[in-house]
C-alpha cells in the first residue's frame, strides 16, 4: 500500500517526532520570559511572593528544556537518515541557519542556564536576573533562526539553483523572506499562550482544592492576564498570517478552506464539511455566502483560487488541513472567552471564587498546546507535496532507504519517546500537583537525599532564603 512505502513512512517518522519535540521549546520559551518578569517583579518589589513562584516555574522550565534539547537531537539526524535528499539540495540554506541558531542561541542559553538554575548564592541578584533575561533571550533568538529556516521552506527566496543545489545569493532575503515576520510572531506568541494556560490551569487546581495562598492566587492572576494581552494579539497576527497565506501559497488556503471552484464576486466560507480529494468537492458543507472572502480578503468580493487551478500533483491534502485549522481557530475562539470571562470576573471580585471558572481554566490547561500541534499540522501538511515550496518536492527529498527501516526506526522511536517523554511530563504534572509554595517550604523535609543533587540543592538552598 502507499501509505506504508518509505516516503510516507519517514514523513510520519518526522512528524511524529516533531510533533513531540515543539511542544517543549514552546513550553520552554514562554516559561523563560515568565520566570525573567518573576524575577524583575522580585526586585522590583521585594516580595517573596515572586521568588518562590520562580523557584517553582524554573523547575518546570528546566525539564522542559532539557526534553527539548534531547528530542531535537533525533530530528537533526533524522536529516542525514531519511532526508539525504534534502540535505543535499537544501543544505547549503538550511545548515548556516541551523548553525547559526546553535552558535548564537543555544550557548547563550546554556552559558546562562547553569547560573540562573544554581547561582542563586553564588552571583548578586542583579547579576542572576540578567542570567535569567539572557536564558529567555536566547529562546526567542532560537526561535527567530528556526522560523527563520522554516519559513524559507514555505516561501523562498534569496536563493539560485546552481549544478541541482539550492545556494543562497542574499542572504538578507533568505532569513527575512516573506512569511518569516508574521510566522515568528505566530509561533512566539502562541508559546507565550502554551505557557499561559499552564500555569492558569495549575492555579486553577490548587484553587478547586481549596488553596488560597498567594503563589496560588498570584500565578492564577498573572496567567489570565497574560491570556488577556496575548490572545487578541494572536488574532491579529494570525489574520495578517492568513493575508500572507493567500498571497504566496494560494494552494494551501484552497485547501485549508475546501475550496474547489473559483467563485466570481464573493467566495463563500464553508464553516463545516467533509472535503474529496477523488470526488473535488467538499461533501455536507455548510456555507456562509462572501463570509471567505471578508476574512481571507478583507473586501466583499475578493476572489479566492479554488483547488481545481491547480494541478492534482500539487495540491494539499485538504481533508487533514481543513479541520486541523478548524480545530486551532476553534480553540483559539475558546481562548479568547475565556480570557474575556477572567477579565469579568476580576473586575467583579470573584476571579477566585468561581469554580466553574476554574473549572473551565483547568479544562483549558492543554489548549495552547493542541492549538499549537494544529497549527504546525496545518502549515507543514498544506505545504505538500513540496519540502522547499515550489521547488524541491517532497519525493525527491527521501532518502534511497527501504520502508522496512523506516517503519522499524519509527516503532523504535514511538516505544522511547513514550518512555522517556512520558516520565519527563509525568514528573511535570507530579510537581504541578504539589504547586509553588509547597515544594519551595517541604523539598528539603521530604526527601533529605535530594540536596546531593546539585539542581535540588540549589531549590534547597534558595527555598531557605
């Protein structure tokens, strides 16, 4: 069968593993600008309050980022394993900036990750923030060289081909090409969101138990607002996304919306359905007349390309494509209201009072991060059949391996991931469970053996300050 030849085969291999692997550096990079304003709002105001809420968070932060680093490692050899042929065509882009995001991200943050985590007594705390705004500084530097790489895949430019290879003749135009500002904001943000809803999801079930300390109530607080700014933010972004979408991959919006037909004077918007690739048509769909046109173009009778403009070889798989966006919108839409209910009833007196609230926050803990899965779903699969958009196609980018390796290597991987991933979130969600004030109060009680670890000793020392 198709579905199980080399190529589809190492395409699930990597989207399985990319698919674990985002979801930490998105925890990673929201969790270390919330711990650097944790840290400046302790200077600023001396209140313990923040120091302790730091000294858990960083906790969270640190797993996440030390998974983050291990799964990213098995995706850069899956290059080599399953994608010589892109590597080999797309190299001579894709290596400078990788290296670049190694060079100048990744030591900045693992020059100053050891300080922030361990250097509590050992540097002054003004010396120790700017560890700590160095480490979050170097997650959003991480972050701009690997959109920056992605983003080329989805629009390129900057580039010439010379002897079959892709060879960068501005490189101003290869990092700055024309998605890379709106899918950086996209991503960093939606990060800021991930966190966000952690962190809120976690007041929320310290407050359901009864808790009413201040780390509780103040981590509860600071996450809804940070819900509040971001999420509008995100439409906007997103929308101004939407705008770039059309105007350089037309193909995937056709696909992300289940549209076939080009319609004169006004596209419809097909809210739901079941779109056929064999039949090209969206089955059962329930249309909105012009209401595509408003969102995708901003006027009344924008004009939309439908998927029969292009060729069958090029066209997205619109059926996966259709409903991961609907399912990222979807949230997002939940998101909103539900940072819009916080504001209310923060300005009522009952932010802390109102279980069904927090109820709904805790339900909404894992939203950020399936929003996000989706929307990588949405952007990677809508980009097929091409690797490098227009120019290189996913087929000539396999490697010559049999699809026996591939489906072995990816049952490996599925048998590891599960174990080593699956311990690193469950001791995640143990800590969470115990919330701020109690692990900073009790860790050196419960488990005395822990202060020969040099990362619970230095909890351990800081705790007692």
């Amino acid at each position: 069968m198709e579905m199980f030849d080399a190529l589809h085969l190492a395409r699930l291999q990597f989207a399985f593993t990319v698919s674990v692997h985002i979801v930490f550096p998105a925890i990673s990079i929201g969790m270390a600008s919330f711990l650097a304003v944790l840290e400046w709002r302790w200077l600023a105001s001396g209140a313990q309050v923040y120091k302790d809420m730091f000294l858990f968070w960083s906790k969270i932060f640190a797993i996440s980022f030390g998974m983050g680093v291990v799964s990213g490692v098995v995706m850069a050899y899956e290059f080599g394993t399953n994608w010589s042929g892109f590597s080999r065509v797309a190299g001579d882009i894709t290596g400078p900036l990788l290296t670049y995001e190694v060079l100048t991200a990744f030591f900045l943050e693992a020059g100053f990750l050891g300080v922030m985590l361990f250097g509590w007594r050992r540097v002054s705390p003004r010396a120790h923030f700017f560890a700590t705004f160095m480490v979050a500084l170097g997650t959003l530097i991480s972050t701009f060289w690997i959109l920056s790489s992605n983003s080329f895949m989805q629009t390129p430019q900057g580039f010439a081909i010379e002897n079959g290879r892709i060879v960068p003749v501005d490189w101003w135009k290869v990092i700055f090409n024309p998605s890379f500002p709106y899918r950086l904001a996209h991503m960093s943000i939606a990060a800021f969101l991930v966190a966000g809803f952690i962190v809120a999801a976690c007041g929320a079930w310290h407050l359901l138990r009864g808790r009413r300390d201040e780390p509780i109530r103040r981590s509860f607080s600071m996450a809804l607002w940070i819900l509040l700014l971001m999420t509008p933010i995100q439409v906007l972004v997103g929308d101004a996304h939407g705008l770039n979408t059309l105007e350089h991959q037309p193909a995937k919006i056709a696909a992300i919306e289940g549209l076939w037909e080009t319609e004169k004077g006004g596209t419809a918007l097909n809210l739901f359905g079941l779109p056929d690739m064999q039949a090209e048509e969206t089955r059962y769909a329930v249309k909105v007349p012009r209401l595509g046109s408003l969102i995708l173009t901003h006027s009344w009778d924008g004009e939309i390309r439908g998927l029969k403009e292009f060729p069958p070889q090029d066209r997205p798989y619109s059926p996966i494509v259709f409903w991961s966006f609907r399912l990222m919108v979807g949230l997002g839409v939940l998101m909103l209201a539900t940072a819009g209910l916080g504001l209310a009833l923060r300005r009522g007196g009952r932010l802390y009072e109102s279980r069904w609230f927090q109820r709904l926050v805790l339900c909404m803990g894992p939203s950020g991060i399936v929003a996000l899965l989706a929307g990588w779903v949405t952007t990677e699969v809508g980009r097929q059949p091409w690797t490098v958009y227009g120019v290189l196609r996913t087929a000539d980018s396999v490697s010559p391996i049999a699809a026996q390796q591939a489906g072995v290597s990816l049952l490996i991987l599925v048998v590891v991931y599960a174990l080593v991933f699956g311990a690193g979130v469950y001791y995640m969600l143990k800590l969470m469970k115990h919330g701020p004030a109690v692990q900073a109060r009790t860790d050196a009680r419960r488990h005395p053996g822990l202060s020969k670890r040099a990362l619970s000793k230095s909890f351990e020392v800081t705790s007692k300050e």
